[in-house]
C-alpha cells in the first residue's frame, strides 16, 4: 500500500460520502486492498476494494490525539 493505512484510522475523500474509521484490512493481491470501514457520522459499515492509486489520493488522519496544540489558547 502506498500510503500505510492501519485499523483505527480515519479516511477522507471525494469517493466517500463521510469519513471512514478503517475497521480492517486484507490484501487481494496485485496492488489491491479489501477495506472493512465505518462511516464516523452514520456507523455504517462497508466493504470496499480499492486499488494503491486509489489509496493515495485519500487523506490518512490518525485517530489517535496529538496534544500538540497551544496551551495558551486553552481557556477554563
């Protein structure tokens, strides 16, 4: 996979109606990838095929919190 997609991360893109938090994933040879997704807004899962091509040009989010924002701008 070009890009390294993990269980727990979030997908965008124009070929997804919402983010999909990926569930998991399964190679079907050739380039090609079989993704259990959830859709963040509605929790509908689905299964998808999609290709290296395909995956590159998605955005990949972690789902995982940084912190790094300013804790200056943090406001009790």
């Amino acid at each position: 996979m070009t890009n390294k997609v993990e269980p727990g991360q979030i997908l965008e893109g124009d070929i997804f109606s919402e983010p999909m938090r990926v569930e998991t994933i399964h190679t079907e040879g050739n380039g090609v990838w079989s993704l259990g997704l959830v859709g963040v807004r509605s929790a509908t899962f689905r299964k998808v095929s999609l290709t290296d091509a395909e995956v590159s040009c998605l955005t990949v989010r972690s789902a995982i919190p940084t912190y790094n924002g300013d804790g200056a701008l943090l406001r009790l």
